[in-house]
C-alpha cells in the first residue's frame, strides 16, 4: 500500500500556516483529551479533527483512511487482546478455549482504550499530514528539545518510508507472479515477505550510513531552518 505522507504534507491547504500554532493546538488537545479521560470527549475530537483534516485542509479521503489504517490494525489486535486475556469481574462470554472468557472489566478496558486511541489519532495526523516533517523538527530545535531527540526522529521517519516502500515494491513483485491467488500461497508469500523484509532492513540501515558517512556525518545532522521573510 503506497502512502506518501511526505507529498501529502507539502500540498494541503494548511501547509503554509503557522507550524507552531499547529504543534501548540496538537500537544495541547492531546493533553486535555488524556487529562478529561471522557470517552465522549474522545468521540467527538475524532469527529472534529477529521472534519478539519478533510474539510478545512482538504486532505484526500483515501489519504486520511490510510493514514489510520496502519495503527488501527495495531489498535485493533491490542484491544480483542485486552478483551480475552485482562480484567476481572462477571464473565459473560466464554470462548470455551482453555479457559479464555470475557468480563465485563475485560469488556469494559478494551473499549476504553480503543477510543482513547482513536482520539488521539486524529490529532497526530493533523500535525503529520499538514505540516512537512522539516518543519516540525525545526520548531522542536528552537524550543530547546535535546538534539539527540531530532536526531532519532528524522532518522525513524525517514527509515519508516523506506521500509514500507520496499514493502509495496516486494508486494507487487509477488503479485505479478500470482502470489496471493489462493490461500496457501498467500501464506506462503507472507511469510517470504516478512523473512525478506527483514534482511532488507538491514541492508538499507547499512547503505543509510554509509551514505552519511560520504556526507561528513560526525554524529550531528543539520537541521532545517526556514529562510526569514524580507521586508
């Protein structure tokens, strides 16, 4: 699945806005939405902050939906975990599988994390799909966070895309050759991915530091600085 949030971020009608005002609104709902601990609070930052990412920046649908789907699979698997295997209280499901069953604390803890999550999630993509990543770091540097942090976040970032491209590159490849036209052997190609995926990484975090070796990296990457507006 292809997802270029970089492009996303660098053409939406909110790219040119204050990034600082922008991280301010971020940390500071993420903070009241924490701090409230009310699940209809959560519900509706959801709604807003999507009505603001697809109305107000203009942001494609399709865009937005990927960028959700990858941690609400994560959300989603951590939740159904919760549900079966935390929390005490009245049962009022049994799987009949080892003993494994639902409560109602059980029940309870799943669903509260599950929106606690989705309403935080809107919130960071509004910093991440509005506002280019140079952007952000540099705010972060002029408000005197530790440079080691930058550091590790432009090198995350930029070895996050790398990974998933090479991950739609090696899907498609096994597409060509029908490797998830049945059953077994969409299994079977998963498996080759996951194993070759890994291999690859290393690979790439190899030629990565190689490649700032070339550069002159002595253990500090430079950040970028907007240029100051004449008058």
């Amino acid at each position: 699945m292809k997802f270029d949030m970089d492009y996303i971020a660098h053409h939406n009608a909110l790219t040119e806005t204050n990034p600082y005002l922008k991280l301010f609104i971020t940390i500071f709902l993420l903070v009241l939405t924490l701090a409230l601990d009310n699940l209809y609070f959560d519900i509706f930052i959801f709604i807003a902050m999507s009505i603001v990412i697809l109305a107000i920046a203009k942001i494609n649908i399709r865009s937005y939906l990927k960028f959700l789907s990858i941690p609400m699979v994560f959300v989603v698997l951590t939740c159904i975990f919760l549900i079966f295997f935390f929390g005490k209280g009245e049962v009022i499901y049994e799987t009949g599988i080892f003993g494994i069953v639902v409560t109602t604390d059980s029940l309870h803890y799943g669903v509260y994390t599950f929106f606690r999550v989705i309403g935080c999630l809107p919130l960071l993509g509004f910093l991440a799909l509005t506002t280019p990543i140079a952007k952000i770091l540099h705010c972060l540097e002029t408000l005197k966070v530790p440079k080691i942090v930058i550091e590790i976040a432009l090198l995350m970032y930029n070895t996050i895309f790398i990974f998933l491209n090479e991950i739609d590159t090696m899907q498609k490849a096994q597409e060509t050759r029908l490797g998830y036209s049945t059953y077994f052997g969409s299994f079977k190609s998963l498996g080759a991915l996951a194993s070759t995926i890994f291999l690859r990484s290393l690979d790439k975090s190899e030629t990565l530091q190689h490649s700032l070796d070339s550069r002159g990296y002595t253990g500090e990457l430079p950040i970028y600085e907007p240029r100051k507006k004449e008058n």
